[in-house]
C-alpha cells in the first residue's frame, strides 16, 4: 500500500506466542506479572463502584486528579525524600509502554534525536523508536555480571551529538541485575542535554530506587508500573515522576482519556492496599530457593536477580526449549539471548524446576 511508510515494511506487529494443544493449566511464568490475582474482597470493592458509582456513558476524570494524589503518597512513603513530591511530578499512562512512546514523540521525533539502550534490555524502547522512525544506538554489557559497557555508552554521546535519551532498566530485564554505583554516578555525569531515562517497573522487588536523587537530576526520569508487584497488568497503568517541567511535556503529548475510568478506580484502590497486595517475602523466599536449584541443574548459568524472574543461558534451541516447556505445562521466555522465567508460588517453581530438567535432558 502506497501510502505507507515504507521503514513500516520491516516492522512486525508485537503479539504473545501461542502454541497449539497446551494443557488446560498453565503456569504463566513468561511476562512477569505477579503471580496472584487480586483478592476476592477487593474485586468485589470494585464491582461494586462499577455498579454503584461509575457512570459508562462519561468519560473518564481526564486530570486524573484523585489518582496522582494518591501515587504521590506511595511514592513519599517508598522513598525517603528530602522534599516530597507532589501531584505536578507525575504523569500517568496506557502502561509505561505510553510513557515511553509520549517520551521518544517529546525528545526525538522528526528527525531531533536518537537513543541510547544497552542490550539485553526491555525491547520496547527499541521497538517503539523503530515506529517513529527514530535511530537505536546499541551497546552491550558484560556477559559475568551484565553492567553495561559505559565505556561504549560514553563514546556514543560523544561521537553523536542527536542522542536524546538513554534509557537503563533498574533491576534491568531479562538480566535481573540492579544498577551499580558505577553506572549510577556515568548516569549523573550525562549532561543536561541528554534525558535519562531510569525504568523501576520491579522496583517493589528490590527496594531500590533513585527517586531519591531525582531532586538533584532534573534531566533524571523514573518509570514505574502498576503491571508488576501491584497486580493490575490487565488493567495498564504506568507512571512517570520527575521534575514538573518534563512531567508538563509528557502532559502534553497524552491523549486526555488515556486511562480509563476502571482502571483509575483499580489503581486508587491498589495503592489503598499495596501492604497486603506486594508478596515481597514470598518472593525473596522463592528467588532464594530457585537460585540455588538452578545453579544445581547441569549446563545450565544463572545470574543473581533483584527482581522476581530469572535470566538463564544453556546449550540447546532456546525456541525449542521454550516451545518444549509449554507443552509440558509452563510459559517462559526467550529474550535477549537466553530463558527469563518468572518466579512464581513454590509448587509452581517446583513444576518450573522438574520440566526444566526433562526438557534440558531432551535439548542439549
Ligand atoms: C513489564 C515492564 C514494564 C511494564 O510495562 P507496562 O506497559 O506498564 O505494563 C515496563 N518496563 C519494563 C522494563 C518491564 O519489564
């Protein structure tokens, strides 16, 4: 079709795997949701505003008001600020796919700019430049322990003057490694020219996070995401925090009813429970034991993670492994040159552990 962007021509359309003839029960352990639903009690809190209270013929509170408020306040009590933020440092979005497509259309778009990933990373940032037409420069990480190359990333800023943006993930995926202090300080070191991206979707899994240097980095820009810990990936609400000036930008290029009115009441009312709902002990629990098997299984090379997934290498056809493993029951993923596979309940991972082992006997 003529009218077509021709660049459109390479590009593929993003959509999850499926494989014919999977059991019924699956153990979906490829995306990194969390592992458990909402409890029934609060399904019902919200069943109850989607009878009692909201009205379908409305559109949703376009300036998400209420929501922000709220985030604000998680934020302040996850982090220990100097100053806490307010309402005006927050944007929301579709997901942080959003933001990140609303960052990339309010830095590089039209020829203003390229970007920075360093690989393996979230492929998003890559796809979603791609879609605009905007350049991806990569750099790699070191296969021991996955710090990116900082030395590459340097002479990337230097030798092209269009980058506009790096992004980092942290603790990064699929590798599960947290920034180190080395790769924080580069981070600060890049000129205010240069928007950094820092994208905290498992934040709540490792307890880190530099929102708490954000105050000092008005170039800085953390993304968090209600998809992971907080249990609501079916209902895609993502944020950003940073200075208020960007977070005005960002403003700028939503479209106003980007959140709809379910997912604004499921988000508020996650934020009135995240005590209950963030299984962090579960999971520190379950990434202890699955460590240690996995570095038990043969030929196989695990990687510590701060998240609540895994990064494995092994001999073997990946796509064969991974297409072997749904049958037999578990969902995981090949990325980034390697397996990520989500931590999920003990007997889950226990399933993980002993198909993992047959189909690796199988695969190698
Ligand atoms: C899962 C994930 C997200 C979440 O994206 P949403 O659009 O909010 O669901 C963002 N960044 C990274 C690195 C992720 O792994």
């Amino acid at each position: 079709m003529l009218f077509l962007r021709a660049d459109l021509a390479e590009l593929q359309a993003y959509s999850t795997h499926t494989y014919p003839d999977l059991p019924d029960s699956l153990d979906r352990l490829d995306a990194n949701e969390s592992y458990y639903d909402l409890p029934p009690e609060l399904k019902q809190k919200l069943a109850w505003f989607y009878q009692q209270q909201m009205a379908t013929n409305r559109y949703p509170d376009a300036g998400q008001g209420e929501l922000k408020q709220l985030l604000a306040g998680y934020v302040n009590y996850s982090a220990n600020l100097n100053v806490p933020i307010d309402a005006a440092h927050i944007s929301l979005g579709n997901g942080s796919d959003e933001l990140i497509r609303s960052l990339l259309m309010a830095t590089c778009l039209g020829g203003n700019g390229s970007i920075v990933v360093a690989e393996p990373t979230f492929s998003m940032y890559g796809i979603l430049a791609r879609t605009l037409g905007i350049p991806v420069h990569r750099i790699d990480r070191s296969p021991q322990n996955w710090e990116m190359n900082l030395q590459a990333a340097q002479d990337v800023l230097q030798r092209d003057p269009t980058v506009r943006v790096v992004f980092v993930v942290h603790p990064n995926s699929p590798t599960g490694n947290p920034l180190t202090e080395a790769e924080i300080q580069w981070l600060a070191d890049i000129p205010q020219s240069v928007l950094v991206v820092i994208d905290e979707a498992y934040f709540e899994y490792c307890q880190h996070s530099l929102v708490e240097r954000l105050d000092k980095h008005p170039n800085w820009l953390i993304l968090r995401t209600f998809s992971k810990a907080l249990r609501l990936a079916g209902h895609r609400v993502g944020y950003a925090i940073a200075d208020p000036e960007l977070i005005m930008a960002l403003e700028k290029m939503r479209l106003p009813y980007n959140l709809p009115t379910m997912s604004q009441a499921a988000a508020r009312l996650v934020l009135q429970h995240h005590d209950q709902l963030i299984n962090l002990d579960e999971v520190c629990t379950e990434r202890e034991y699955l460590y240690q098997k996995f570095q038990g299984l043969p030929g196989v090379q695990v990687w510590p993670s701060a998240a609540n997934f895994f990064y494995l290498r092994c001999l073997g056809d990946y796509g064969a492994i991974v297409q072997a493993m749904a049958r037999h029951g578990t969902l995981i993923r090949h990325t980034g040159g390697g397996l990520r596979i989500t931590i999920g309940d003990r007997s889950a991972n226990q399933r993980t552990l002993e198909r993992l082992a047959l189909v690796l006997k199988a695969h190698s």
